[in-house]
C-alpha cells in the first residue's frame, strides 16, 4: 500500500479543478460576508447563501475596473474560476468580474459617490453666478453640438460677452482627467467670470466621466463659479451636485450664465427713465426751496443771519476779560502774600545763624575727638607697658634663658628631656643648638642645688 504526502494529494485534487472546463468559467450568485480589502488592492471575502459559504478572492488587476465598492451584505453576481489553495487545503473562488444583482452597478456607484460626498460637504459649494459677465469658459468637446448650442445662445442673448473654449474628452476613460485638466486651466488662466461644464446627451456610460470623484473635486475646487450642463433634463450627474448651479441642458447653461441683452437694454432704459424723473424731482424741489430762501427775509437782509452771534461773541469777549482780570488778580494777591512771608521769615538770618551754630558744633566735635584720642593713647601706652613687663624677652634680659624641645614645645621640667636628645635654648640675642649629655635633679627649699 503507498501512502501520499498531504502536499501531493491537495496537488492532485487541484489538477482535478483546474482540468474541469465547467469550473473555469463559473456564473455565481450570492451575498457577501465577511470583505476585506488588502493594502496590495486584493479583495478577500464570502459569497454565501442560505445554505452554503464559499471561498472568494478578486485580485487587485480584475477589480480595478470595478465602479462600486463592494459591502458586506451585497447581493452580487460574479464570474470567475474554482480552484484548490494549496497551502490551505481548500478550495476557493477566483472572482473575475463582478457586478450588483438587482442594480445595476453604475448605479450602485453612482449612489455611493453620492453619499461619500456629500458628507464630506462637496455639495454645499453654491456660489452666486454673476448677472452680467465678461468672459463666459466653456469647457465641453469642440466638436459636439453642445458647444455650437452654447455658443449660439450666447451670442444671440448677449453678445458684448467674450467666449473661451477649453477643449476636452467628454466619453471614454480619458474624459474624466480631461475635464479635470480644463478646469484647472481655466482658473490658472483666471479671465472666465463663470464657467459651463457639460455635454449633450447619452446613455449613463457616455455620461460616466461627470459621475468620477475627480471630476466632482475639481468643480468644487474651482475658484471660477461652475454651471453644470451634462445630457437631457432627466438627467441627473455627480457634478451637478458638487456645482454652483445645474442647467439641464447645454443651451439652458448659456441661457442661465448670461443676461438677455434686450432685457439688459430695457433694464438701462427703464433706470434711464428714473432717473430723469428723480432728477427732475430734484430740481423742482430745490428751484421750490430757491424760490422761498430767496423770498425769506433772511437772505434779503444777511446780517440778521450773524446778528445774534455778535452778540453772543461780544458777550463772551467780555466774560473773558472779567475772568483773565478776576484770574490776574488773584496771581497778584498771592505772589504779594508769598513775598510777605519770605519777609517775615529772613532767611539771610538764618542762614547765618545756622552756620555760627555749625562752626561751634565743629569746634566742641574737635575738642571731644582729641580728648578720646588722648585717653585711648594713654590706655595703650598703659597696655604695652604691661605687656613688656609679662613679656619673657624682659625676663631674658635679666639673666635666664629659655628651654626648647626640637618640636618647639617649651622644657619646663627635666623629665621632659633625655639624654643625647637636641634641644634649643633661646637667648635674648639669639639661640644656642645643644645635645643632653647629662640630667641632673634635685631642688632645695625652692632654689636649684649648685651642681
């Protein structure tokens, strides 16, 4: 009997998969479970049913085309292959392509790019278009009809405007970054006070490139106010969220970014004719006014006009004068009284009197400083003399001398020396370096025995 390895029955079983026609080309529905998303752009998840789980992985080069993202709880049909996994002994479901069962998957992208962006707040961006523009962009295929019908309401409805095309792809996989590009064209070159973005009408895939995410940001990124004009008035794109404002058709676009001139030119006339008549108003009213100040007696006779404020001039020229003589007055009474006292109070005098009391106060102070010096000079001649008469030099000068060990430490007793020891004998002229020979003792009634 031949026992296989783990490794070559799994192989075997997979060749058995993989050589099976019907499961290389397999059509399955189910929902799904279970989805992640790898940072390498593979998708892992479950495709289950009611009774069953299976297996599924949908690498990054076949969902890179999907328009939707999957979710859990999806219902979704795909296509794909069932092969073995070897290293985890099961088999699984390569997913090939992938679409919404139900709903159609552009759809199911469009709803959810709706969503995400409008809770990012992209569809808040709603600028006023401006009334009378001088620069209309227009950014849409030069060869479509679209652009001919722009331009053709335009210049019928308000001609004194100057129109620049910026050219782009409006279908195909290209068209979105086109668009993109043109966009941010026309801000750089900054001339467009509005811009039509848009095309004529198609199938929702002719339509897809104002339904990407980019297209969607470069609208809401746009400095220059954006109208939107993509396909018939039923429908409905991504940019015409994410714009200032939807036309639902190219030639309502025109319509709506300029003015009729004919109702521009009534407009002028009928302010021209408000204002002739406010005008008019104007001047009767102030000939009205002209007419009575001329009539008042008033203006017959001006001076009554600065009658009044001579007077009250005059009055408070007077009140000025009493007030700078009442002011002047007063200085003159305190400058006498100020001149009074410095009268009264002779402060030559004092200054006199205060430094004769200085020159006496030096006088006593120099007295007083030399009799402490006197004393505090005899209590240190008296200080010295007692120490002379302590001081051992003087004792010295009478005859002794005084006896040192080589440590300096003063010899008051034999004992404290011995014999061959050094010892220093100090002199009152000096000092003698001596050796012990001999120690001798002895005391007799308080005096050294003559030895």
């Amino acid at each position: 009997m031949q026992y296989l390895s783990v490794h070559t029955l799994t192989k075997y079983i997979k060749r058995k998969f993989d050589a099976d026609p019907y499961l290389n080309d397999i059509h399955v529905k189910g929902e799904i479970s279970n989805f992640k998303r790898h940072s390498s752009g593979h998708m892992y998840f479950t495709l289950k049913d009611e009774k069953a789980r299976l297996l599924s992985v949908m690498f990054a080069s076949a969902n890179r085309t999907l328009k939707f993202m999957p979710e859990n709880g999806m219902k979704v049909l795909v296509t794909g292959s069932v092969s073995v996994y070897e290293a985890g002994g099961s088999y699984q479901l390569y997913v090939k392509s992938m679409q919404p069962d139900g709903i159609g998957a552009l759809y199911l992208a469009f709803e959810q790019l709706k969503e995400k962006l409008e809770k990012e707040g992209l569809f808040q961006n709603r600028r006023p278009i401006p009334a009378y523009p001088k620069v209309i962009g227009v950014i849409t295929s030069p060869t479509g009809a679209a652009v001919r019908d722009i331009i053709t309401t335009i210049r019928r409805r308000y001609p004194v405007a100057e129109i620049i095309l910026h050219p782009a792809l409006v279908q195909g996989e290209n068209a979105a970054p086109s668009i993109v590009k043109a966009i941010e064209q026309a801000n750089r070159i900054g001339k467009a006070d509005v811009l039509i973005v848009g095309r004529g009408g198609g199938s929702i895939e002719e339509l897809w490139a104002f339904n990407e995410e980019i297209t969607a940001r470069a609208i809401f990124a746009s400095n220059i106010p954006v109208i939107s004009a993509v396909g018939h008035e039923t429908d409905f794109t991504i940019a015409d969220f994410a714009a200032d404002l939807r036309a639902p058709t190219p030639t309502a676009a025109a319509e709506l970014a300029v003015p009729h001139i004919d109702d521009v030119r009534e407009k002028i006339l009928h302010l021209k004719t408000r204002l002739i008549r406010n005008m008019r108003e104007k001047v009767r009213y102030e000939k009205s006014r002209l007419a009575y100040l001329e009539r008042s007696p008033v203006l017959t006779n001006p001076y009554r006009l600065i009658r009044q404020q001579i007077e009250q001039a005059d009055r408070l020229t007077d009140r000025l004068h009493r007030e700078a003589g009442r002011l002047i007055g007063t200085a003159e009474e305190q400058t006498r009284n100020l001149h009074g006292r410095l009268l009264r109070n002779r402060p030559e005098q004092k200054l006199l009197q205060a430094r004769r009391n200085f020159t006496s106060l030096e006088a006593n102070l120099v007295k007083q400083m030399q009799a402490v010096l006197r004393e505090k000079q005899h209590r240190f001649a008296k200080n010295i003399s007692a120490l002379e008469a302590l001081s051992p030099l003087k004792v010295m000068e009478r005859g002794y001398s005084l006896a040192m060990a080589e440590d300096g430490t003063i010899l008051k007793k034999t004992s404290q020396a011995k014999t061959g020891e050094t010892i220093r004998v100090r002199l009152t002229d000096g000092g003698l370096l001596c050796t012990v020979d001999k120690i001798e003792r002895g005391k007799e009634n308080g005096r050294f025995i003559n030895f």
